[in-house]
C-alpha cells in the first residue's frame, strides 16, 4: 500500500476538521461537532487500519513519505511508523474520537473549542509519525500551544494561573530541548535532522551523549510529568475540560514519554546509559510521591492528576532500565494509562457537568445515584489500582520485571508504591462512590446514549488488552525486539 | 577640498542633529535635528563616490532616493504631529509616554 | 573649488547651528533651511548639480515650507519655550562625544588614493540611465512610498468627524 | 469430549454468567440470579466429573502463550492434577451450596441479581486461580479473588463500616500482594519459567537454584500467603471481612480468598521443601497465629466473629501441617476446614437471619434451637471444627498434630490452640443450645439492623446445610482417596498416638460444658475472671489500635508532608519562577519611562563610545 500515503491522509484528517469548523459558522454548534466526530471516527478507523497493515514481523520504520521541506537546513517532512507509533497512533485516535463525544454537550464558544482541538490532535499526530527531528519539534509544538487557550477559556478552577503555569513549564522544557535538538543536527554535521541517520551508533562520541541526554530527557521530561518537574500536570488537569483534560493526561503527557524513547534514549544510547539510574531514582520517586499526595487530595481531579504523576513514574521507570521488557511495559503503560485517564476524566468530567462540584468530601454512595456513570468511574479505579484484567496489569508487571533486574532497590520501593495506589483510589472510592448517599445529588441522570458510547469505548479498549495483552506486545516488540 | 574636510562637514552636520534630537522638546525640533543627520549622511555618501570612486552615479542614486525617502517621512511624521496636536494640543515629546511601562498592571492575577 | 566648499560648509553650518540653537521653532526652521541650501552648495561643488538642484526643490522647497506650515498650525500655545540647560547639557555631551569619536576616526583612517572619473561618468544623463535602468526597481519602490506617504498622511490628518466614531473616543 | 474443553467449560461458565448478570441484573434480578445458579450447577458438575475421571491420573495441561517476557512467554490455561482437582471440586460445589443458600437469603435484598454477578466473578477468578498452570495466571486470579471480595465485603455499599472492612481487606492483602509479586518476579528471574510443574519438578533436583535465593523467594512467596491467608501480622481484615451478607463470609472463610493462600504453599511444596529457614518462619508466624486468634475467639460475642477467628487459627493450622513438611495433612485439613466452615457460617447466617441479632447470647435467649436443621448443622459443624473424634476436622487435626511430633514447641501451641479452640466453639454451641436465661451474661452485640421479618426455613436455606453437615461427617472418612489423587499415601496415626488431641479436645469441650452448658452455668466462661486477659483478647490483642497509630498513622503522616512538599515547596518553587520572571520585568520595565530623547541618548551615547574606542584603537 505504499502508494496510497496513509500516514499523511492521517495527519490531515484534524487539520481538515480544524479548517471545517473554522469555515462554519458559531451557530451550527452541532455541525461543527459532527465535523468532529466524523474526522475522530476516520482517524480511528484509519490508525486500525495502520496497525493491520503494519508488518510486524518485519518491524522498523514502515509507509515511509519522505518530502524535502527546508532544502537548505536539511530539513524533511518524512513520517513513518514503527511499532510503538502505531501504538501511540491509535491512543490518540480513540481519545481524539472520545474525547469529541464527551464533549457533546458543550455549548460555550463550540466553534473555538473544537478548532483549537483539532489543531492539537493535529500536533500530536505529527509528532507521533515524524522521523525528522526538527518537523517532529514543529508539530511538538504545535500540539502544545492550543493548551492555553483549551484551559484559559474553557476550563474551571484557577483556570488562568494554570493555564499560564502549564504553558509556562512546557516552554521551559522546549527551552531545554531545542538546543539539545539542534546540538544534535551541529554536532552530527549539520546533514540531516533524520532520526535514522542520526541514530547511527558512532555519530555522537560519549561525552556530547552525556552532556546532551539531560537536556533532552529533561526537557520531554517535563511533559512527561517527571518528578520533580511535575507540578503544573495536577493543576492543569484540574483546570481543563473533560476532553481537554483527556487529551492532555490521556495523550499529551505520551509525547514526553515518547519523545524520551524516540529521541533522547534512541540517538544518545550511551548517554541514557550514563544517566539511567538518576533518572530512574527521579522516577520511583514520582512514583511513590504521586501516590502518598494523591491520599490527600479532596478534589477528584487532583487526585487524578497525581494519580498521572505516579503512573507516568512508572513509564520513566520503565524507560530507564533500557531493557527490552522494561520498554515492552513503558510503551504498554503510555497506552493503557492514556485510555484509563482519559476514562476517569470521562466519567468525573460527566458528573461535574452536572454537580459543578468535585469535591470528594460532598459525594457519597453516588453508585445508588447514577450506577452507570459511577461504574465508569469504578472501572477507571480498577485500571488504575493494576488490576489483573485491565490493560495496565501488564504494563506495570513487564516494568517491574525489568526494574527489579536492573535496579532491584527502587523496583521494590515501585511495587510497594501499589498499596499506597490502591490506598489513594479506594479512600475516593470509599468516599465517593460508596458510602452513605447524599441526598443533594439525587437529581443526577444517568448519561445518555451518546455520553455512553465514548467510556464503552474506552472500557473495551482496556479490557481487550486486558485480556489480550500480546496483541499489544507483539506490536511493541517489533521495535524493541521483545517477541 | 578634500575628502577628510567633507566628511568631517558630515559630521559636524551630524553632531548638530542628534544634539537637536536630544535637546528638543518640540516634535518639529526633532524632526529638523533627523534632517540634519539626513543630509550630513548624504554628505558623506556623494563625498566617498566623488573621492573613491567604484561606480561613477551610484551615489547621486542614492541621494535622490534619500531626499524621497525624506520627504516622505517629513509629509508622514507632520501629519502624526498634526495629528497628536490636535488630540493632545501638545508637541512636547516629554508628553509622549503612553507606552511606559506601569509595573502595576504587569502583575500576577 | 576649495574656496566654494569652504563657503558652501560654513553656510550650512552655521544654518544648522541656527536651526538647532534657537528657541524659536519657526526660526529653527528657517535656520534648517539655510544649512540645507549650504549643503546643496555642497553638492554643487562634488560635481552634482542635478542632486543640489534636487536638495534645494524638495527639502527648501518642500520639506521645509511644510514645517512651517505645521509650526504655524501646531506651535501656537508658547513656540518660544526654552528647554531646561542641563537638558541642552546632556544632548551637547552626547554630541560632542560623538563628534569626538568621528573625529578620531577620520583623522586615523587611511582611505587609499584617490581617482578622479571623468565628467561625463557623473553626468546628469549618466544619472538618468541608471535611474531607469540598473535602480529601476528602487526607483519605481520610491514612488510607491511617495504615494502610500501621501495618502497615509491625508488619512493621518483628516478631520474627526470623518473617521469612525469609535476611533478617537478611546485615544482622547 | 476432552478433559480440557471440560475444563473450558468450567471456568468459562462463571464468567459468562457474571457478564450476562452484570447486564441483566438491574431489570431482571431473578434473570440475574438464575444464570448464575446455573453456571454455578454447570461448573460443579464439570469439576465433579473431571475429579471423578481424572482423579488418580497423571496431571493433564492445556495452555497457549499469553504474553511474552523476559525471553519466553507465559502461559495461560487449565492444569489437571490432584491438587487442582480437589479443590476445584471443593470450590465449585461450596459455591454453588452458598448461591443456593443466597436464593433465599438474599430473596429481598435490592442488590440480590448484583450479588449473584459478583458471586460468579468471584466463583470464576477462585477457579480460575485453582487450575492455574503458571504462577502467572495464579497471581492474576489471585488478585481477582482479592478484587471480587472487595466487592462483596463491600456489598452494603451505603454501610460506611462495611466499605472500610472492604477497604482494609483489600489493602492488607495488598500488602501482601507486594511481596508476592516481587518474589513471582524473583523466581522468574531465577527460573525462567513460571510454568509450576517445571518449577516443582526444578526445585525438587538438587543445584538448580541457589539456596539463599530460594529462601528469600519463598519467604516472599509467604508474604502473600500472609496477606491473603489472615496469617500475624495481617490477619486484621478478616474478622472485619463479616460485614459482608453471611454467605460471603462463608465463602470467603472456607473455600475461597482465605484458602487461596493455602492452596498457594501447596501448590509451590516442594519449593517450599528446599528453604529450611522459611519453613522455620512459616510455623512460627501460623503457630503463633493459630494460638493468638484462638483466644480471641474465646471471648468474642458476635457469632459471625468467633467463626471469623476461627479460621485464622485453623488457617494456622494448615500451614503449620503444611510447614511441617505434611502437604497431606495441610491439603487434608483444607478440604475439610471448607466444608464445616462453610457450613457454620450459613448456620451462624440462618441465625442471624431469624433472629436478627449477631449475639450469640442473644440468639441463644431468643430460642434459636428450636430451629432443628440449623442447630444440628451448628453442632456438626462445630464438632468438626472442635476436632471431636470421628467428624471432619478430627482426621484432618490429627494429620497435622501428628507430623509436628517431631517439634515439641509447636507441637505445645497446637495442642494450646486446639484446647481452645474445642472451648469456644462448643461454647457458641452451649450458648445457642442450652440458653441460661438467667445468668449474668450480657448482650453486647447491637441488634442488626437491616433485613428482619423475612423468616425464611425454606428448602434453598435448609438444602446447603443439611448437605455441608453430612459433608462434615463423611469427608473425614475419605482421607485415602484424597490422598491417592493427591499422589500421596494417607499416615493413619494409630489410637495411642491419637490420644493426647483427642484429650485436649475433651477436655476444651468439658470445661465449656463447665461453663456453658451445665445448669445455671455462669455463662461468662473462666476468662472474664482474668480480667486485663479478657480485655487484651477482647479487643484483638489491640493490634488494630496498634496498626491505625502506627501504620495508618505513619502513611497519612508521609502523605500530609509529602502534601505539604508539594504545596509549598514545589509548587511554591515554580510559582517563584513565575513570580520571578514577573519581578525582572516589571523592574527592568521602569527603563521603559517612554522618553523618547532617553533611549536615543543612552543607545548614541553608546554609539559615540564604541567610535571613540575605535578611533584610540586606530590611533595606536
């Protein structure tokens, strides 16, 4: 199929929606949203239709485009995919797709909101398939930026300081990487930005690897949601939209994982060799630390964001073994956490729109009040808590496995950071969705049909993985080579 | 004549510019300090053509382009000191700081 | 020739020292126009007698009858105003310094020999050709910023009443 | 048909049935409740028939790869071997005995089709658990166990105690959890394979694997058993685990969860065999259990909690016939401990159910004897328990006394726990039996609050009894047979051998007799006379203050400064950054005055400096 660009039609498919709704005018609210729908829809069927036609057993970089962009900088919109993604791909198309439909009910500035979300998905696409390192930083980008204006305008809570601590902590971190990035394409001859290329062992001598890794580790990093640079995540999340804060826990924070994976530990090897154990004690540490502050939280969200915080330790974890089992599990956790967090904010974002409160302190017993949308919530819980069944189950064993072997002391102080996990989401659980009823929520109504679809969607996906993980892992092992 | 002793004519045309720049208040005082420095500097361009020569015309070339270009700016500069006057009914440059910086707004939430 | 210059120079100087010394802005303005017409003197004595010509057409003729123009309409509330010394201080400082490094400058810069070009290359037909030709393109951009000067300004200057009501309200 | 695709039926019929439960339930509780009763019927027959055909056999397993890790995959599937075979059979038709008994006690409860859902999903991850053939899929299913009796603990949703014992059981076990997993993850490491007939077969040969290593596996591979067992120190969340309806509880206590820890040292015995120390530390810590929570018992008042203690002590004793080297005995007792402990706690249920009240006394005052089935299936039941001479738990007991012959000083905390145990069990019998209406006894527990006036003698009440009670009484009598599916030869301990347990049993019973049964009897039992004892047992040898100031405690102590932490040192540290950045501006924005002669003053000012720098330097 290598003449149909595949890759490209998926890319454009949000910049189509975007342009769409620029082009409709604010009243036709529904239109604009079916324009939405429809191009989440196609992206999906689109990125199932990448992973089928992915050879898996062949691995590396595959539909490759290549179009000279920048001649003179050596600059290339060549996009391609490798197993990890294919993965990612299809994470972004099943929020993107979701995330359109939980925010069916909007009614504020509709038009913007859509726009400025199409541009971000749009972004985030373009990240996961550039196999050029600057055009992988434009669309970096590009899926940062629409963030501001998605939480300043729309969101709740503090909505412009975190709007503003966000943007601010992500340009730092582009501060960080961009003259990493450019260290790289000086440092290798000024050539080529191409990731192969520049991946070629010998190309960088093992003291510019060790100088450069921090920068770029740390400037994903924070993105990431790494430990200590984590704190506008939680605030961020609180602040934002239903389909903001899903986009944003579910998919944004990946691009951080993964630009750690893609760039810094696959062009610097040896300087993620060097650098490994610090970074995996920084890891553990957001590990441990999300959970124990996370117990403390009164606000659903913030519990979540740090939920985020500790779960996306354990993909830096991951990350930072090097190993093929510990990246096997980090890329499977980047996705199951993305589709489980984007499940929570799915289903508190669909109480809040009712109660406007999120204080768990004012829920009780909501199971007898809206037992669908609570068991959205409870199964997002269960996910969260590493339940056998669910996608994360796998993810998280396949890291500890690895970290145990490489670094023994902080893969136990990780496993151990899973009672306190299950000790943070059964005291909201408790609290929240169990418990004496408050009889100021008996108004509530259960979602409708089409409230219902997306968190079906997303309970699917997890259980599938859950219970199929090696669809999954043969997938990402044609990268890691962990089949 | 020399070329020393016109360029040095450049200059001193030049000095007296930037200090009527600088010690005017008047709007239209700048404004003839900025003519001065125009033509001290169209001094020096025919000056090095006359004395140096690389391409016999060129620097009349750019004279009369600089004369347009005066021109041009004095009929647009007049017309936004016109302008301000009849706002502000004033041409005091020292009145002119509505783009100062406050410090009180700048501030957090 | 030397002697020409020399006169052309000290009639532009000492229009300039007019036209920044004194308090009165009109006076000033005459004063520009004296230097300027030294300084087409200059012109004059560089073989450019199309330039000076030119210099005294537009800036005495134009540029400086605009000014006064804009002095009479603007001016009128106290056009005697002196600015503070310590004011003229400071601006004399700066000055001289700048004058000083120039200074310095010129005199210690070697600028090689000197060839003269004949007549005919600094000719006024010379001139017209490469106008037209070689600088054509900086020609025909002159005229465009004439024109958008022009139009800007009118559009700058025009009444109140003639411009939307919601412009001036917010700046006055 | 295959043993296997048998085998496909009996776990895949559970788990159909809770999805099709979980979907039908809020519109057709009955819909609900039968496709549960007949996955459950489907089930029991299918592990009846499998033991009956493959019982004896050498073991079957059927698997494919689930995922790969590590270099090789792991598996995922049915194993068919002895252990697995019992068990199954003893999980299913427990099961399937309690979802019968549910028909009719939970008839009016709103949750009645939720409660049978989860009852599948909890029948379907037990079994599941029990045919395992990778260590894998056991530590999957066992945290699936643990997860479906969170729900079930928790299935009074509204009852805050009820969500906080499910709480606390879920994490304890956790705890556990934790060490389980790093030990799976060890033995993976060591062994490459999870595969436990290759790990059996591996640990069994001589030098396959380093001995230190080995200890520290299975001390970790114990942890879990700990946790998921109620062994000390984590045996707080079971008699908190009652607040569940009582056939949870009899599920919980007798077949499923509790008995998953069990069931694991079984399964890894022979690995167990090769670590001297843990063996040490496993008889110590379910000695010490066995006799700690004994006397607990002894004083409790609430019925269900004298069972609950019960099984932490009988718990005790399998792993310690187990430690000591006597897989049959431990296995044995396992089998048996699931049928009379199930069958008390329906009764204890049926009681409850009647009469409702929890208090023993009270339920004993309120004429409880007069129900006959149930007082019959109280007394059995608990004579198992009591080890009173040829019901269930007499052979079993006596397997277990007889392999700790050798260990004098557990073989003395046996013979403690079993004294007591025989007291308090047929002290709950005495109470109920022969009520003193007059003796100085109070009722200390509060009246139950919900469910009352549904008197139900019914035949789906009565049926699950009367079966479990003739269980009680044979299953002791089938000692051989379970030994040879195990592979295993049965010891028959002979009568002077016997002697001694059977004394200490009698003689728990008499003094009971002395102090309950007997005429005008005190009712209060020997204990309330020792006055700090009978606190310090009555309040669970305060471990639970103990864990709350000292565990609780420390977590939300960490939790709150780690809170602060991030309030006001990180978060106050990117503020800073922001407020920073905001505080150089605003000060280097007052150079920005708008006058305009300033700024081309300073930048000619500038100029004129670097020229006349450039003129020196040319002067030079």
């Amino acid at each position: 199929m290598s003449e149909l660009p595949i890759l490209s039609i998926l890319l454009l498919c949000p910049l189509v929606a975007f342009l769409v709704t620029l082009v409709l005018p604010e009243s036709k609210a529904t239109a604009i949203k079916a324009v939405n729908a429809v191009a989440g829809l196609v992206t999906l069927v689109l990125s199932v239709i990448v992973w089928a036609q992915y050879d898996e057993t062949a691995g590396g970089y595959q539909m490759v485009e290549d179009i000279p962009w920048v001649a003179d900088l050596g600059i290339r919109y060549t996009v391609a995919v490798d197993g990890v993604s294919v993965v990612l791909t299809l994470l972004n198309a099943i929020v993107f797709f979701t995330g359109v439909l939980s925010m069916w009910t909007l009614e504020k500035r509709v038009k913007e909101f859509f726009a400025f979300m199409g541009l971000l998905v749009f972004g985030v696409f373009g990240v996961f398939i550039s196999l050029d390192i600057f055009v992988f930083f434009f669309f970096y980008e590009v899926a940062v930026l629409p963030m501001y204006p998605l939480i300043a305008i729309w969101g709740s809570t503090r909505k412009e300081y975190s709007a503003m601590k966000l943007t601010l902590f992500l340009m730092v971190g582009s501060a960080l990487l961009f003259p990493g990035l450019i260290a790289l394409f000086v440092e290798s001859g000024g050539q080529t930005w191409n990731l192969v290329a520049l991946s070629e062992p010998g190309t960088f001598s093992e003291g510019f690897q060790i100088f450069v890794y921090p920068l770029l580790y740390v400037g994903f990093g924070i993105l990431a949601g790494m430990w200590p640079f984590h704190s506008w995540s939680p605030i961020g999340h609180v602040a934002a939209p239903t389909a903001v804060s899903m986009l944003h826990a579910g998919v944004l924070m990946k691009l951080g994982a993964f630009g750690i994976l893609r760039i810094a530990i696959g062009v610097l090897p040896l300087g993620a060799a060097y650098w490994a154990p610090t970074f995996a004690f920084m890891a553990t540490v957001g590990i441990v630390y999300g959970a124990f502050v996370a117990m403390r939280q009164t606000d659903f969200k913030y519990v979540i964001g740090f939920s985020s915080v500790s779960h996306m330790g354990i993909v830096l974890l991951g990350l930072n073994t090097l190993g093929i089992d510990g990246t096997n599990g980090a890329v499977f956790q980047m996705f199951a956490h993305g589709v489980m967090t984007a499940l929570f904010f799915s289903a508190v974002g669909f109480i809040y729109d009712q109660t406007h409160d999120r204080d768990i302190r004012h829920f009780g017993g909501l199971v007898g009040q809206i037992p669908v949308a609570s068991s959205f919530f409870i199964v997002a819980a269960l996910c969260g808590m590493g339940v056998p069944g669910f996608a994360s189950f796998w993810a998280e064993l396949l890291v500890f496995i690895e970290a145990l072997r490489v670094f023994p002391l902080l893969g136990i102080a990780a496993i151990a950071g899973l009672i306190f996990t299950a000790a943070y989401i059964l005291r909201v659980l408790g609290q929240a969705i169990f418990g004496p009823k408050n009889p100021d929520w008996d108004h509530l109504v259960e979602p409708t049909a089409w409230l219902t679809l997306p968190r079906i969607i997303l309970i699917a996906v997890l259980l599938f993985f859950g219970f199929a993980p090696s669809v999954m892992l043969d997938m990402i092992g044609s990268v890691t080579g962990g089949k | 004549m020399t070329l020393e002793g016109a360029l040095l004519l450049g200059l001193m045309l030049f000095s007296l510019g930037l200090y009527a720049v600088l010690a005017r208040r008047n709007l239209i005082g700048i404004l003839i300090g900025i003519e001065l420095m125009l033509n001290a500097a169209n001094i020096n361009f025919l000056a090095f053509n006359y004395f140096i020569p690389t391409d016999p015309a060129v620097a009349q070339i750019i004279v009369l382009v600089v004369i347009g270009l005066a021109a041009a700016e004095a009929a647009i500069a007049l017309a936004i000191i016109l302008k301000l006057y009849r706002q502000r009914n004033s041409v005091d440059v020292d009145a002119m700081q509505l783009l100062r910086s406050t410090g009180a707004e700048a501030s957090n939430e | 020739m030397s002697l020409h210059f020399a006169i052309a120079a000290v009639v532009s100087l000492v229009g300039a020292l007019l036209a920044v010394t004194q308090a009165n802005i009109l006076h000033a303005v005459f004063g520009l126009a004296i230097a300027l017409v030294g300084v087409a003197g200059v012109f004059f004595t560089l073989d450019s007698p199309f330039v000076a010509i030119m210099e005294v057409l537009i800036y005495v003729g134009g540029i400086a009858v605009t000014m006064i123009f804009a002095v009479m309409l603007s001016s009128v509330s106290n056009p005697k105003e002196r600015e503070s010394a310590g004011r003229r201080l400071l601006a004399a400082l700066v000055a001289v310094a700048f004058f000083v490094g120039g200074a310095l400058v010129i005199a210690h810069a070697d600028f090689g020999p000197g060839k003269k070009l004949p007549p005919s290359a600094w000719g006024l037909e010379q001139v017209g050709r490469d106008l037209l030709g070689r600088f054509n393109l900086a020609f025909e951009t002159l005229s465009i910023v004439l024109l958008l000067a022009i139009v800007g300004a009118i559009v700058i200057v025009r009444k109140e009443s003639a411009m939307p009501a919601n412009a001036d309200e917010e700046a006055s | 048909m295959s043993s296997t695709s048998i085998g496909l039926v009996l776990l895949g019929a559970p788990l159909m049935a809770f999805f099709v439960a979980l979907v039908v339930f809020r519109k057709n509780h009955l819909a609900a409740m039968m496709t549960v009763l007949l996955s459950g019927a489907a089930t029991c027959a299918s592990a009846v028939f499998l033991l009956a055909t493959k019982g004896g056999t050498p073991a079957e397993q059927a698997s494919r790869a689930w995922i790969h890790a590590g270099g090789t995959s792991i598996e995922f599937g049915i194993l068919l071997d002895g252990k697995t075979l019992i068990m199954g059979t003893v999980v299913s038709v427990i099961t399937l005995c309690v979802q019968v008994y549910s028909l009719s006690y939970m008839s009016h409860d709103p949750g009645r089709g939720r409660f049978f859902a989860f009852l599948a999903l909890f029948e379907w991850a037990m079994l599941s658990f029990v045919y395992s053939p990778s260590l894998m899929q056991t530590f999957v299913f066992w945290e699936l166990v643990g997860l479906s009796s969170f729900f079930l603990i928790g299935f009074w949703y509204r009852k805050p105690s009820a969500i906080a014992a499910a709480k606390k059981a879920f994490i304890m076990t956790r705890i556990g959890d934790v060490g389980l997993f790093i030990g799976l993850i060890l033995l993976f490491q060591t062994a490459h394979t999870l595969d436990i007939q290759t790990l059996n077969t591996m640990s069994v040969a001589t030098g396959n694997f380093d001995s230190g290593r080995i200890e520290l596996i299975t001390l970790l591979l114990f942890v879990g058993i700990v946790g998921k067992s109620a062994q000390f120190p984590l045996h707080t969340w079971l008699p908190d685990a009652m607040e569940g309806p009582t056939p949870v509880s009899a599920l919980l206590h007798s077949a499923t969860m509790v008995a998953a820890g069990v069931f694991l040292f079984a399964r890894f015995h022979p690995l167990f065999m090769q670590a001297e120390l843990t063996l040490t530390v496993v008889l110590c810590v379910a000695t010490f259990t066995a006799v700690l929570s004994s006397t607990m018992a002894m004083v409790a008042s609430d019925m269900k909690r004298v069972f609950a203690y019960s099984s932490i002590s009988q718990l005790g004793f399998m792993l310690m016939g187990l430690g000591a080297g006597s897989l049959f005995a431990g296995y044995f007792h396992l089998t048996t401990h699931a049928i009379f402990k199930a069958l008390l706690f329906l009764c204890a249920g049926a009681f409850i159910h009647e009469y409702g009240t929890n208090d023993t006394v009270a339920i004993g005052r309120a004429g409880a004897r007069k129900l006959r089935v149930i007082t019959l299936g109280l007394i059995i039941g608990g004579g198992a328990l009591a080890g009173f001479p040829l019901l269930a738990g007499f052979f079993s007991k006596e397997l277990i006394i007889h392999s700790l012959h050798d260990k004098p000083l557990f073989l003395a905390g046996a013979y403690l726990a079993s004294f007591m145990t025989a007291y308090y069990t047929f002290r709950v019998i005495f109470l109920v039996v022969f009520p003193n209406q007059d003796s100085a006894v109070q009722v200390e527990e509060p009246p139950a609050d919900s469910h009352d006036d549904h008197h139900s003698s019914s035949l789906p009440l009565h049926a699950p009894i009367l079966l479990l009670t003739v269980g009680a009484i044979a299953v002791g009598w089938f000692g051989d047979s379970i030994a040879s599916v195990l592979g295993l030869v049965a010891y028959h301990p002979s009568l002077p051998e016997m002697a001694p347990a059977i004394g200490v049993a009698l003689g728990g019973i008499l003094i009971a007799w002395f102090d309950f049964g007997r005429k005008s009897a005190p009712q209060t039992g020997f204990i309330s006379k020792l006055a700090p004892l009978h606190t310090l047992f009555k309040n669970g040898w305060y471990l639970d203050v103990i864990y709350k100031k000292l565990f609780v405690g420390a977590a939300q102590a960490v939790a709150g400064l780690l809170f602060g932490t991030e309030n006001h040192v990180l978060d106050k540290a990117s503020d800073m950054l922001g407020q920073g950045t905001l505080t150089i501006g605003e000060t280097t924005g007052k150079a920005q005055s708008g006058r305009l002669p300033l700024y081309i003053g300073l930048a000619a000012l500038c100029f004129s400096g670097a020229i006349i720098a450039l003129g020196l330097e040319m002067m030079r």
